[in-house]
C-alpha cells in the first residue's frame, strides 16, 4: 500500500469516525429522553393509582357505618349478608 492510498484510507475512518460519534450522541439523547418519559409515566401510573386506591379506601369506610347497638368487633364478626340484614332490621325500626 502506498502512502497515498493509506492517507486516503485514514481519511474516510477518521470521516467514519465523526459519524459514528454523532450517531453515537444521537442514540444517546434519545435513550435519555425515553428513560425521562418513562419516568414521567410512571410518576403519573404511581398518582393514579394513589388516586384511585383513595377512593376506595374512602368508599368503604362511609359504607361500613356500624350500627349503634352492636360492639366493632361483633361486627366485624359478621358476614356481608348478616351486616346488611342488620342493618335493614335498625332502619326498619
């Protein structure tokens, strides 16, 4: 190989080079910017899930209001039938 032909040959791999190092950066800022999305949906996933977890929570606690005349823990005793008929029995009255 003469030297011209190996000075053009280090010609093209240092060209080789730039665009593999631009590529290289490219690939990077893309990489970040979807590990940056994927953080923001899961922050939002996270909230949502807070979100409507509380509500539940909320919900049960206003529907179990437990009858004046019974202990908690009796009351907790009983089955879903047996709280309802309770307290179908209390409102009767």
């Amino acid at each position: 190989m003469s030297m011209e032909e190996m000075q053009e040959q280090i010609i093209k791999m240092q060209e080789q080079l730039k665009e593999f190092k631009t590529e290289n950066e490219t690939l990077k800022n893309k990489l970040t910017e979807k590990e940056e999305r994927e953080k923001e949906l899961m922050e939002h996933n996270q909230k949502l899930f807070l979100r409507i977890t509380g509500k539940k929570e909320e919900e049960t606690e206003e529907e179990e209001e437990i009858p004046f005349c019974i202990d908690k823990d009796i009351y907790d005793l009983l089955s879903d039938r047996e709280k309802k008929e309770l307290i179908d029995l209390i409102e009767e009255e």
